[in-house]
C-alpha cells in the first residue's frame, strides 16, 4: 500500500498512463524472472529510485521510465527485503525432526 505522502500520486491519471504504456512495452512479465529464463507474469511495477517526500515531486523519478521496472510480488519482496531490513535466512531451520520422526520447534 502506497504512503500517505504518494497516494495522490499513484491515483493519478499520468502514472496511471505511464504504468499501463511501461507494462505493455516489457510485455506484462516480470523482468528479473525473465532475464533468469522464468516466465512470469508482472503485477508490480516498481521505482528503481524510491519514491520519498524528497523524490515525490521529481517526474525523473516518478515517470522516467529508466526508474522503473516490472516485478511480480516475488521479486518485489525481495527487492525490499534487501532495502528495508536484512533478508530472511531461508535456509535456517525452526524445527528438527528426531529418530523416530517426530518433528519438536528448535
């Protein structure tokens, strides 16, 4: 969900133009998916250069296509794990399973 300072901007009919010609050039796939050979459909796309009270203003960041990028939810997430808080440790494990099978909460 947008922030309070961008929602008049995602509302608006120039990023809303700008987003649905920006889909259709990349044709509605997610670019990293894509670039790794996945085939996988767009649904976000997202401000290479976040969009901040500072930037909020800045159609170079707003609307210059070179700042954006089609993701799906995926590849979104994991673009703002990086930038927000440290990744998950997917590789981490939170049980173990015993002998016999029963699997007890590490």
């Amino acid at each position: 969900m947008a922030k309070e300072f961008a929602q008049g901007f995602y509302k608006s009919k120039a990023w809303q133009r700008c987003r649905a010609a920006y889909v259709a050039s990349v044709g509605g796939l997610c670019e990293r998916c894509l670039r790794d050979g996945i085939v996988t459909a767009g649904e976000i796309v997202h401000h290479k250069i976040r969009v901040t009270p500072d930037t909020i203003n800045d159609p170079q960041v707003l609307l210059d296509w070179g700042n954006l990028e089609l993701l799906c939810r995926e590849c979104h997430r994991k673009v703002h794990d990086g930038e927000i808080h440290k990744p998950a440790d997917r590789t981490k494990r939170r049980f173990s399973v015993g002998e016999n099978g029963k699997i007890t909460a590490k």
